[in-house]
C-alpha cells in the first residue's frame, strides 16, 4: 500500500535537498519512491512545483513491450515496439497519476517566502532511515496518509531540539 506525504522546510531549495537524499534511499532499496513533486517558494509570491516522476516513461516501457509482443506475432517486432512506445507514451501523458495536482497546489500555496516542500508517494518505507533523512533538515509534516501511530512518531522526532 502507498502512503502520500509532505514536508514543508525552511530554505527555497531544503526540498530539492530532501528530494536528492530521499532518490539515494531509494537506490539502497529502503524505500519505493511512486511519484515525488517539490514546490518552492522565494522572496515573491510565486510557487514553483517541479513534477519529478513522469507516469509517461512507465507507459512508454509498458506500450514498447506490448507493440514488441504483438509484432513478433505480426512479423514485425521493431515497427511493433516503435508503434506500442508511442501509444504507451501518449496515454501516459493523458493521465495524471500519483500525487493529484489540485492537491500540490492547495498545499502550495500556503507555503511562505523562503520556503519549500515535498510531497511524496511512496512504499516499503525504513522508516528508520527516513526519520534519520529528515531530522537535520528541520522538516516539518504538513500532511500524511500514514498510519496514525506513525505519524505521530515522525511528528514527535521532528519537534525534538536536538537530533542524538
């Protein structure tokens, strides 16, 4: 099951920051990263929010494997992958999925001059090594789908002064 969340930060780019250390976790297998948005706001009153995760290159791999498929059936498994990867790519680019826009930028716009936020879905989280990623850069839970004894934890770390 995936779980949404998102941290606001002080700092314009503590977020982007957040972003590289949560992808390295990834690398290590101690978490599944489904989609991943970062918004940030300078001195002005605009929010800039960078999609990070394309659901079109999921699709693209997807549509290529179905057209080679279907072209070693046909007799023509290059023109079929070629074929599948465009189809696989427009509909990927059609559909929003992962975190909803209208809720990134609800969440956006709050955000305060010289600030930052992630929102991530993710799965299979080492909640350990997630706890351990956030403390030092003084998060601060905006929102979760987490489970209530989890998030209260996490709440609980990321108020402590001192991180041991």
């Amino acid at each position: 099951m995936s779980n949404i969340v998102a941290f606001a930060f002080e700092g314009e780019e503590t977020a982007e920051g957040m972003l590289g250390n949560v992808l390295k976790l990834e690398e290590q297998g101690k978490i599944e990263v489904l989609d991943a948005v970062v918004a940030s706001r300078g001195i002005g009153k605009n929010v800039d929010i960078k999609q990070t995760q394309s659901a079109k290159g999921k699709f693209t791999k997807r549509g290529a494997g179905v057209g080679f498929l279907a072209g070693l059936l046909l007799g023509g498994p290059i023109l079929g992958a070629v074929g599948g990867a465009a189809v696989g790519a427009i509909s990927g680019s059609m559909k929003d999925v992962g975190i909803k826009d209208d809720f990134i930028e609800q969440i956006a716009a709050g955000l305060g001059p010289n600030s930052s936020a992630i929102f991530l879905m993710t799965q299979n989280a080492d909640m350990e090594a997630v706890e351990k990623t956030l403390k030092p850069l003084q998060a601060r839970v905006l929102t979760t789908t987490l489970d209530p004894e989890v998030e209260a934890k996490i709440k609980k770390l990321l108020a402590e002064e001192k991180y041991n």
